[in-house]
C-alpha cells in the first residue's frame, strides 16, 4: 500500500488504490476518472469526496480526515423529485427566488434516488442545456440544492469538481435611436415595466415586485425582502415615471396575466418588443449599464449614480459606507431630472 502522491497518482493502473498516510483513503482509477473516497464503519461504505485532478491530493486528503471524523450516520433515503419539492417549500424563499429555482432545476429530470445521482449525472444533464448563461445558472442552482441536502440526506455532494464555464462580460449600452425604435413599442404591463427600468436604473425584480405602498410621492422605498442585497433602498422618480406608475391599487402594481401574483412574463414580452423594434441583442440589465452609462455622460457623480442603483461594491464600501450616512436624496432626484431631460424627445413629450 504506497503513499500517494501528485506523481503516483496520475500513473495508477485501474483499481483501488489505498493512502498509506490517511487510514481508509483511497482513490478508485476508473478507464475515464480518478475518484477519490473514504472506506468507514463494519459495513465499508464507501464514501465519494471528489475527483482528480478537480480535487487535489491535499485537499483530498483533508477531506478524508474530516469525513473520518465524523460519526457515520445512516442517511434517510429519498428521491430526488421528493428532495426537490422539500427544497422549494423552505419558507426562506423569496417569491422571485422560488419561481427562478423551480425553472433552474426543471433541467434535472432524475427520479432515482437522491443518493444515486453521479457526477457523470450532473455533467450530462448540464451538457443538455443550451446556453453557456443557461447551463451557468443551473449549475450554480443545482449546487445550492444539493449543498442543502447534506448532511440531511447525503454526506458529499455530485457536483463536487464541476467548474462552470467563463461568462464574457457584456458591454451593451442602448444608443439614444434604439430608445426611440423602442419606447413606442413598449405597451401594456412589460412596456410599462420597461419604460420604468430606464428610467430609474433598478434592478427588473424591484420594479417588478413594487407595490403601491413603498411610493411617497416622488420616492421609492423597497424593503429590504425584494432588494437584492438586503437593504433597504429608496430611490428618486422623475415626473416621467411618475406619470407612467398605474393606479395605486393594494397588492402589486404590476399583476401577473392569471392571478394576483406579480408579473413574470419578461422573457416573451422582450422578445416581442425586440422583434416589433427591430433592435435586439441586449437583455433587461442591460437598461442599467445604460442608465449608469448615461448618468456618466452627463457628468453625474459616480457616488450619486450608485446611490441610485443602490451599489454597494463600488464607492460606498470600507470607512466611507460605515461613517457616511449621508442620504444624497437632493443629489439624486436632481440627477433623475437630469437624466430624463437628456433622453431623446420621443421618450419625454411629458416634460414640455
């Protein structure tokens, strides 16, 4: 029984092959992987940590010596549709969050049990989604599912080893004549929706989630339960969009088509208003690298434009986050006015 080591182990025939540094550490050479596991208790179960090279020898062993230590524990058995209805019926789930999570994990069609499902699984069934963002998110959704399930129902998770791919940072910036192709094409609830994403710089689900009662005249506040960081934000309207909010009725002031949940047709409404347009090739976050773009040309603060898109990872970050409470509402609204008088005129006829 050698000791493994970096060079050893990328020449080991196929088999199991047992660590003499670490008792009952071991790493399975199969004709397409390297796995690492631990052997525990009377009945020898065995125990998947990982894989080579994804996992290092290191970090393995480390692993190991962990999942040694730990008293093993019969694990109650249950299938994954049944492990995943259990995960979206947790009560910390925001609405949007939920509704995001129940699409991102309908790419896993598994019904075995939750314990059988390989890394080999995992892989196959992300390499099935088109979309390099698509297989990105899930992935990063199916991580969060089964990082929930241990030590509930499995010691170690599938998806241990998988990278997801590089995602190209986007540049897209609507020009002034893509705004007016637009605006006349933005209608009912999504153009409104739109419309007001342009306008304010925020985020689709803050607009989408607003309700009448977090709108004080010209201000915005959200809670801190549909902000994106867990803040609470408030954030400046300029008379555009506050001629463009709908009636301030209770609930939601955005509905969805069937019930009175809120709106959540973005997808096939984009689409539709890019073909009526004829622009396409950008996405709704994109209206806020316009927004901040745009803020910027107009010489705008920088500090000013992220209190506006509530950043906290730019200029409001360290000493300046915790010593300057300072709200800069004065400066905001006056950059939104700013701002809305500098759009093309097509958008702001309201303002003459």
């Amino acid at each position: 029984m050698p000791n493994l080591t970096d060079i050893s182990v990328q020449k080991l025939q196929p088999g199991l092959h047992f660590d003499e540094k670490v008792k009952n550490f071991a790493i399975r050479v199969g004709k397409n992987r390297r796995t690492w596991i631990v052997v525990k208790g009377e009945n020898r179960t065995k125990i998947t940590l990982g894989h080579y090279p994804a996992m290092s020898l290191s970090e393995a062993r480390k692993r190991a010596m962990l999942a040694l230590a730990t008293p093993t524990q019969e694990k109650v058995r249950i299938s994954f549709p049944d492990a995943v209805q259990e995960f979206l019926g947790l009560s910390r789930w925001r609405f949007h969050s939920k509704r995001v999570l129940t699409s991102s994990l309908k790419h896993f069609k598994w019904t075995k049990p939750l314990d059988k499902i390989t890394y080999d699984d995992v892989v196959t069934a992300l390499n099935a989604i088109e979309g390099s963002s698509a297989r990105s998110h899930a992935l990063k959704d199916i991580k969060t599912f089964f990082n929930w399930a241990i030590p509930r129902y499995l010691s170690t998770s599938p998806c241990v080893g998988i990278k997801a791919e590089p995602q190209a940072s986007r540049s897209r910036v609507l020009t002034d004549d893509e705004i007016k192709a637009l605006w006349p094409h933005c209608e009912g609830t999504f153009g409104t929706i739109f419309k007001l994403l342009l306008l304010t710089g925020q985020r689709k689900t803050e607009i989408g989630l607003l309700k009448g009662e977090y709108i004080k005249g010209d201000k915005v506040t959200l809670p801190p339960t549909i902000v994106k960081n867990k803040r609470e934000h408030t954030f400046p309207l300029g008379p555009l969009a506050q001629s463009l909010l709908p009636e301030k009725n209770r609930g939601y002031l955005f509905n969805a088509t069937e019930g009175d949940g809120p709106y959540n047709g973005y997808a096939y409404h984009l689409k539709k208003l890019q073909k009526a347009s004829g622009t396409d090739n950008f996405t709704l976050h994109d209206l806020r690298r316009t927004f901040s773009t745009r803020m910027a040309m107009l010489s705008v603060p920088i500090h000013v434009t992220e209190k506006i898109l509530n950043h906290v990872s730019g200029t409001h970050t360290g000493v300046q986050a915790i010593y300057n409470r300072y709200s800069y509402q004065n400066e905001m609204s006056e950059a939104v006015l700013l701002y809305e008088h500098d759009l093309p005129p097509e958008t702001s006829r309201v303002l003459m």
